[in-house]
C-alpha cells in the first residue's frame, strides 16, 4: 500500500465517470464532497497486500495516526488512488481495504469521509505548505518486500 499524506485546508471532489465496469454503488449525495482542516490520504493498494489485507490496514490506520498526531488533524479523507503503484491490487481486494480503513479510522475517534471507488473524479485541494504537509508512507504485510 503506497499513501500520499497531504494536510490541507480542505479536498473536495466531484464524480465524474466511471473508471471500472463495475464501481462501487453510491448514493446521490456520495458524488459530491467536501472536507475543511483535513488530513487527505491518496492511497493505491498493491498486489503484495492481497497476502494480508488485514495486516496492511492495522499497519496504514497506524501510519495515519501518527501523521495525524504530528499535524493535528481530526479530520481524514480516504481517497482511493491508482496512481501511487505500478503493481495495484485487484479492485474487489482494494476496496474492502479503503473500507476497513475507514472504518477503523472512525473507531479512533476521527471524522472521516472516504472518495467513491472506481470513478474518476475532479477534486480541488489546497496543501497547507507547511514543513509536514506532504509526506508519502509504504506499509506491506511482514515479510514482503517493500517495491
Ligand atoms: N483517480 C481516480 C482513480 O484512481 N480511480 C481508481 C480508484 O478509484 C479505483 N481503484 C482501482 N484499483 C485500485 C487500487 N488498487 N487502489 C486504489 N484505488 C483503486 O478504481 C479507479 C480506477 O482504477
């Protein structure tokens, strides 16, 4: 799983179009979105996480709370991302993993948003510039090989 972190003043996106056959059901109010004082995290699951999906979720919820911490931010935008990996999961396995991740997220107290899966999407975003606003995190199931 390859993450880029950016604490930003605020992400917001728009549906545009589907980007997989079969993307994930959304509901009128999911094609739009917004966040003020968040931290946006562009996640790409990878091949080498389909060994333990679990495993990389603890390790990614981790890695995003300490970052989290260092910034102060209570707010986090999960935003699925292709972009990050050359060797992406297959799309079933990565969405149930940006789901747990949410998920956990929101158990830790955070308020959490999460980008509709397999669309392409606008999105405006607006990075604080600060010495911690852009940071970039690997997490991979024990025993494999970061790539
Ligand atoms: N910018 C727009 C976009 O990326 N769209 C992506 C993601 O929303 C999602 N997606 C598919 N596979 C993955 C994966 N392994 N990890 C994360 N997202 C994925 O499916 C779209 C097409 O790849």
């Amino acid at each position: 799983m390859r993450m880029l972190l950016i604490h930003s003043d605020y992400l917001e996106y728009e549906v545009k179009d589907r980007a997989l056959k079969n993307p994930e059901p959304i509901s009128e109010e999911q094609r739009k979105g917004r966040l003020d004082e968040v931290l946006a995290v562009f996640m790409s699951v990878e091949k080498v996480d389909e060994a333990n999906p679990e495993e990389v979720v603890e390790k990614a919820v981790k890695e995003i709370k300490d970052v989290a911490g260092q910034v102060k931010a209570e707010k986090i935008f999960v935003y699925p991302f292709a972009h990050l990996s050359s060797d992406l999961a297959k799309p079933d396995v990565a969405l149930e993993v940006l789901q747990k991740v949410e998920e956990k997220l929101k158990e830790e107290g955070f308020e959490v948003k999460r980008a509709p899966f397999g669309y392409y999407k606008a999105f405006k975003l607006s990075c604080k510039g600060h010495p911690l606003a852009e940071l970039s995190r690997s997490v991979v199931p024990s025993g494999e090989a970061v790539s």
